[in-house]
C-alpha cells in the first residue's frame, strides 16, 4: 500500500515533506485538500487530522503522522539515505536550529487560520493583512541570514555540500516570500542556496507551481 500524503499545492509545510520525498526516492500518493475553499474542516478530513491543518501522511492504512518536522525526522530515521541530517550532534543541533527559525518562528505567523482570523476577528483589511504576512517572512529570512552568512559550516548550502532538512524549510521559507512579494535582495546568502536547491530536480519538481493541483495561473 502506498504512502498517501494529503496535501495542497500551496502549502509550505507539505513542500517540505514533498521535497524530502523526492531527495529520498519515496514514492507517495498525493491527494488534494483544498485550503482556500476550507476542505481541511471536513469531518473526513479532520478523522485524519483533528487540528484542520495539511500535511498528513498515512503509511500503510496506519494512524497518519502530522506536522512537518515531525515527518522528515521520521522519513531521515525510516529511509536514511541520502541523510538530511550531518553524522555530528553539533551539526545535527545546528540543521535543526536553522529548520525551526522557519517551522516554529517564521512560518505559523502567516498560515490560512492565522490570515483569516486577521480578517474576521481582528477586523484587518486586505493591505494591513498582506504587510503582516510580509513581516514575519522576512524576520525568518532575515534570521537565516543572519546565521548562514557568518557562520563557517556554511557551505554550497546550508550546512556543507549537501543539502539537508535546513536547506528543505529555507527553500520553503522563500516559496513564501515569493507569495507575498517580499523583497529577498538584502538577503544574498539565503538566496544563493535557494539557487542551489532549485538546480535539484526534488526541490525543483515539488515546488507549489508545479503540483497536479495547482492553477495554471495563480493568484496569491
């Protein structure tokens, strides 16, 4: 029985496990939960996952894994070759610490729930919501950069000449900036690895444009 990985197109947290995915050769059967039309509160849906949220991934009809974190450190434990995580508890500590600026920092700030309760509750207009979104891409980013430009492990990417679930959530993280307009130019070391990823086929075939579900045209 085949992986069974509920997802969406846009979404970032399932970029990340689609890209670890494919860097490790594992086939997956993706299926479509629609954010913007609220697909994820139905109860089919919340029977998977009972937070509303994308991704899950079913593994042989078995309980669904949840959060994107959590996934790839099960998918580097399950299939570790090639690894996304260095051999060095430093090094491992370090990959990881990059990877949480974005999944705990940076990117919970301008999720579809966090947007809408903006709207709905807070009473935010659509300029007020959108420079919000901006701010806190940008601060993730900024905090990367921060890292990656001084530090010496720093290499083609991330962490060394391979890349890792560091480079996986900071390709995300710019996925997102590219959906709100942020401007990257200050941000040259973050985005020289982004370069770096996209000439890999994984993080080039799992990006948001290139999904079964995805519009032809997207409108952010």
């Amino acid at each position: 029985m085949p992986m069974k990985l509920y997802g969406f197109w846009r979404s970032l947290a399932t970029y990340r496990v689609r890209a670890a995915l494919a860097l490790k050769g594992i086939e997956v059967e993706q299926i479509s939960i629609n954010l913007l039309q609220g697909k994820q509160h139905a109860e089919d849906y919340k029977a998977i996952n009972p937070q509303s949220v994308v991704p899950a991934l079913v593994i042989d009809g078995g309980p669904p894994l949840f959060q994107s974190m959590a996934i790839l450190e099960y998918l580097e434990e399950t299939h570790p070759k090639p690894a996304l995580l260095p051999k060095d508890p430093r090094g491992r500590a370090r990959v990881r610490g990059l990877a949480q600026i974005v999944v705990s920092d940076g990117h919970p700030l301008v999720v579809p729930r966090i947007r809408g309760y903006l709207e709905r509750e807070m009473d935010q207009d659509e300029p007020a919501r959108n420079k919000w979104l901006a701010h806190w891409t940008l601060e993730a980013l900024k905090a990367l950069e921060g890292h990656l430009d001084k530090e010496s492990e720093t290499g083609r990417f991330c962490h060394g000449d391979a890349p890792t679930i560091a480079d996986i959530c900071l390709v995300s993280q710019v996925f997102g900036a590219k959906f709100f307009n942020v401007e990257t130019a200050g941000l040259p070391t973050a985005m020289r690895i982004f370069g770096e990823c996209m000439k890999i086929d994984a993080f080039d075939r799992s990006q948001p444009a290139k999904q079964p579900d995805a519009p032809k045209n997207p409108a952010h």
